[in-house]
C-alpha cells in the first residue's frame, strides 16, 4: 500500500485571484512506513505574494526568483504520486490548486485525482472523529502528543511531515520512529546456514485473536474501510 502525504504554500487563498503554488512538498509511506523518499520543490509563481501570506509561511518573491516553475516539474511530480492514495490536510484547498497548475503547465493534463488512487482528507477525518474541536494540524499534534516545536512558520514539506505522523497516530499508531530505528543490524554473514537457530512460532489463543480482530475493525472504522489487513484474513488458517 502506497500513500503520499502531500501540503502546499500558496502565494493566496484564492484560485480565481490568480494564486499559485510556491512551496509542494510530500512524503511516501508504504504500508504504514515512512521510506524516506520525498518530492519537494519552491516554485517561482510569476507573481507577488500576498503579505498575509508571507506572514504564515516566510517565503517571499526574491526567494523564488531563481526556482523552477511548476511546468519544469509537473512530470517528475505526476510520476511521484502516481496510482498512490494521497493524503492531504484540507484536501480541497490543495487539489484545487495542483489541478490549476497542471491546467497552467499544459492543456492536455487532467484533475489532479486522474492521476493517483484516491485522495484521503485528514481535516474530514479528524471532523468525525473529534467533533466540535479543533482539527488544526496543530491542534491535531497537541492531542496525539506530536512534537512540533520547530514549526515556527508553515512549510510544505515539514507539514507534509508532521501530518504523516498525524495521521499514523490518528489510525492506529506506528510513525516515524520506524523509520529513524530502522531495521536491526546484525552480522549474519560469519553464521553458517546450518547453525542458524530457528525462531519458535508462537500461535495466538482464541481471545488474542478476538481481541486483534476487534482493534481491526476500530482501525478500519476510523479509516472509513481502509483497513487492509481485513482483507483476505487468515485467522481461522492460524487457530
């Protein structure tokens, strides 16, 4: 399972002012791992930036100056996100403004979403699961107990992020620390196969197994169906 979690900074609010996309950063997650792999590029827009704009996320015009335009990297970008699930903060803000600048750089592109699986908003998600409260990227990193100190200012690859981390606490758990432990390291090569002690297989009781089962469905309850280990599930085979 291939997932993208995805921000932008916009020079405005609005599309039909004219506004577009200065900052694009995402982070990709394969069945619930950050990887490491990234797609990040500041983009010159062409344009001023609107200082209440500057005031959120710090990037100014004479920064831009000299980065690449949107049409120098929608390619490399369509291909990053391909037939991945994106998972983005307040998706319709960012869909609407990728999908402008693909329509920009060339008239043949489509929407943003022909181009990956699906498109999974965590603002929708936290709506439904915390009702009548704040569901600010913030807000979200103060109730899970993330750590975003170093947020003094928006950015779209630091977002993309922390809401990565977001969003595996707001599913079940497992974040970056996964990738920062990284695998174990053992020299295995001075082991002859034949002295290699195998690992016991220890089976789950009835009640492991129904208690496994039910922290799945909650899983996929709160994912609206996206709980992939329900499918094709082998726990009669085990018990």
């Amino acid at each position: 399972m291939r997932q993208i979690v995805l921000d932008t900074e916009t020079t405005g609010l609005e599309i039909v002012q004219g506004h577009r996309v200065i900052e694009l950063g995402c982070v990709e997650l394969i069945n619930r791992r950050l990887t490491g792999g990234h797609f990040h590029y500041y983009l010159n827009p062409d344009r001023e930036i609107d200082a209440g704009a500057v005031e959120v996320h710090g990037i100014t015009a004479e920064y831009l100056l000299d980065k690449p335009r949107f049409e120098d990297v929608a390619t490399e970008f369509i291909e990053f996100i391909r037939d991945a699930e994106l998972i983005i903060h307040n998706a319709d803000f960012d869909v609407g403004f990728l999908t402008r600048e693909l329509q920009l750089a060339d008239a043949g592109y489509g929407p943003l979403e022909d181009y990956c699986e699906k498109v999974l908003d965590t603002l929708a998600m936290a709506r439904k699961l915390h009702p009548g409260q704040r569901n600010s990227l913030d807000a979200l990193c103060k109730r899970y107990q993330i750590d975003n100190a170093h947020r003094e200012l928006h950015g779209a690859l630091l977002d993309a992020e922390i809401l990565a981390d977001v969003y595996l606490a707001m599913t079940g758990g497992q974040t970056s620390l996964l990738l920062e432990a990284g695998p174990p390291q053992r020299d295995i090569g001075r082991l002859a196969p034949s002295v290699r002690v195998p690992l016991p297989v220890i089976k789950p009781d009835a009640q492991e197994l129904a208690l496994h089962e039910e922290w799945l469905h909650d899983i996929d309850e709160q994912t609206n169906g996206g709980c992939i280990w329900l499918r094709g599930s082998r726990f009669d085979e085990v018990a």
